[in-house]
C-alpha cells in the first residue's frame, strides 16, 4: 500500500508548544540499500531536533507542554526507566517554556554498572535540572507521580502529569500530525512508501501515526511496528487504544479497527532495555555504512526488525521502505560495554 496526497488535517484547535525548528528531513540511504536486494531504505530523521539532544518525544511533548501551559501548570511530572528519552526530552522541554521538572524513574532494565546508572540519559536529566526520584524496578511509577502531584498540589503547586513515553490521546496527537508530514514530504518527493517502521515501546508513535493515516483517509496498516517494551499482543491492545482515542479527539465519528495494527515482537530479545545481537548488528551497519546512529533501546532493535524483514523476502526489489529514525543517542553512551 502506498501513500496518496491528503489535506493537511488541522491541529490548530488543541494547544501546542513548539518545540522542533520545523518538518524534519526524510533521507534515502544509497549505500545500505546497496546491499538489501534492491529494497530501498529511507529514514524520517525524528533525532534532528536540536531540543534536549534531539528525539521524536518532542513532537508528543509540543501538545503535552501545550496542554500543561494552557491549564496553567508550573510544574510537569512524567515517568518512566533510569535511561528514558521521554524523561530527559521532558526536563529539556520544561527547561525551555520555565516549568519545573520532576522525573520518576524505575530500574525496570536489570543493569547496574556504573555506564547505566549514571551516564546517557541520566547525566542530561541533571544538566537540565530535573528532580530525579529513583525507585526500584517492581515500583509503580505513575501511582508515585499522581501522590507527588497532589503532594505538590497541597503546596500551592499546579502539576500536570505525563504517562510513560508521553502517550496520552493529546501526545499521540505530535504523531498524527507527522502522519500529515511524511504524506506531504512523499509527495514532494514524488516516493511512495511502501511501509513505515517504527519500534514500538509505550505505543504513542505507531498509535498517532495510525490515526493520523485514518484521519486523512488513508491505509494504517502502512505502519510496522517492532515490539521493543513487552510482547506483541500486549503492545497491538495498547497501541489500538492509543489510535482510537487520538483519532476521536481529531474526529469523534472516527474508528480504527484491529486489522490495522501490525506489530513484530521478533526483536523483543529477553525484554525491554536487554540487547540483542541482531540490534548490536543493526546498529554497527547503519553507522559503518551511512554514519548514522540509532540507540540501543528502541531504534537498533526495530532497524534489525526491518533488516530482517529484508532478507527474508518480504520486501521486493523496488519497494521504499521508510524508517523512523526517533533519536536517543545519550543510550549508547549508557549501553558502552555491549560495543
């Protein structure tokens, strides 16, 4: 299924922040799509933003900072692992608009040099002045946040509470909206893609993206998602959830159905923040052979999905395939030890 030119949908009604410096760039990537059978690859660069060391959390956060700033909060709490892009793109965001920033986070990944513990992610939370509240892994993080908020709440303090990974129907929304983006940028191009692939982690990206297909009238089952967080059929409920509520916030007589959510659980390895050795892989080739980075976490283990989707034939010769780059860079510095 390929991509058609739709009207751009209007996102002026709900409030937003902006935070990227505009649409970020798709490249094709001659030299890897070299050597896939004739398959060309292309990425959608979501690590271009100069915000916070850049990552596609920012285009959730531009709806969720907007919403916070339009309720007249002064302070964002938001959750998530020690090493979560979310977190640390939230206490760049909070940074940039005045808002204080507190960040809760487990150690759900069983890691415990001192490269994990300390560095990556981390370290930039402490530049940006967040207040980090570190919990065990079995903790229940949003429960902790909520009893923070109203904690603060009792002070005097107006506190907006993010979920994990900024996937909330209004975050989904930063996501629909890059959906408009890609149809648009496809058509200046003159290249229809044949798939999207995402990793998929707390399901807001391929949950927004799908709505924003829907919205415009368009196939959602496009979009391929790699399961990076927790098995396929727990991620396939969530992200379906996700997508129809965005899609009823652009449009209440809106639906998604079931058939439109393509989700790979083939990368998971032994669960969410554990490298594989097809991601150390994937990772090594994109960077020997364009120079590009991915992360650890979410990209390397959903680029391998989309290599090896290419060498089992599933692709033809020909076919433009378009991977979502979505940033997270400080994780290698976290995960030094597996290169």
């Amino acid at each position: 299924m390929t991509i058609e030119p739709s009207p751009k949908l209007d996102f002026s009604r709900f409030p937003r922040r902006v935070l990227l410096e505009g649409p970020t760039p798709i490249q094709h990537l001659p030299r890897l799509s070299a050597g896939l059978r004739g398959v060309n690859v292309f990425v959608k660069r979501d690590d271009l933003n100069g915000l916070g060391g850049g990552g596609n959390k920012l285009r959730k956060l531009e709806f969720l900072i907007g919403e916070a700033l339009a309720g007249g909060a002064d302070t964002i709490i938001t959750v998530g692992a020690r090493q979560s892009n979310h977190a640390r793109l939230t206490a760049a965001a909070a940074a940039r608009v005045g808002l204080k920033c507190e960040l809760v986070l487990t150690r759900a990944v069983p890691r415990f040099d001192a490269d994990y513990v300390d560095n990556g992610n981390i370290l930039l939370d402490g530049l940006f002045d967040a207040h980090v509240h570190d919990l065990p892994g079995s903790a229940n993080a949003l429960q902790f946040a909520e009893d923070r908020a109203v904690e603060l709440r009792t002070q005097g303090r107006n506190v907006y509470v993010c979920p994990l990974g900024g996937s909330s129907p209004v975050g989904c929304l930063g996501y629909a909206d890059c959906a408009v983006e890609i149809i648009a940028q496809s058509k200046a191009m003159g290249v229809s893609f044949d798939r999207i692939v995402v990793p998929n982690g707390s399901g807001g990206m391929q949950g927004g993206l799908v709505a924003g297909l829907v919205s415009s009238g368009l196939e959602p089952s496009l979009v391929a998602g790699f399961a990076v967080y927790g098995p396929a059929g727990q991620a396939r409920s969530i992200t379906l959830d996700k997508a129809n509520q965005t899609a009823q916030l652009i449009d209440p007589n809106l639906r998604v159905d079931s058939s439109a959510i393509s989700i790979d659980e083939s990368q998971l390895g032994q669960g969410y923040g554990i490298p594989t050795d097809a991601m150390r892989a994937a990772v090594r080739l994109l960077a020997s052979t364009e120079g590009l980075l991915i992360d650890p976490v979410y990209g390397g283990k959903a680029f391998a999905g989309l290599l090896e989707s290419v060498r089992s034939g599933n692709y033809r010769a020909g076919h433009n395939i378009l991977f979502v780059m979505t940033g997270g860079l400080p994780g290698l510095f976290a995960y030094r030890s597996e290169f």
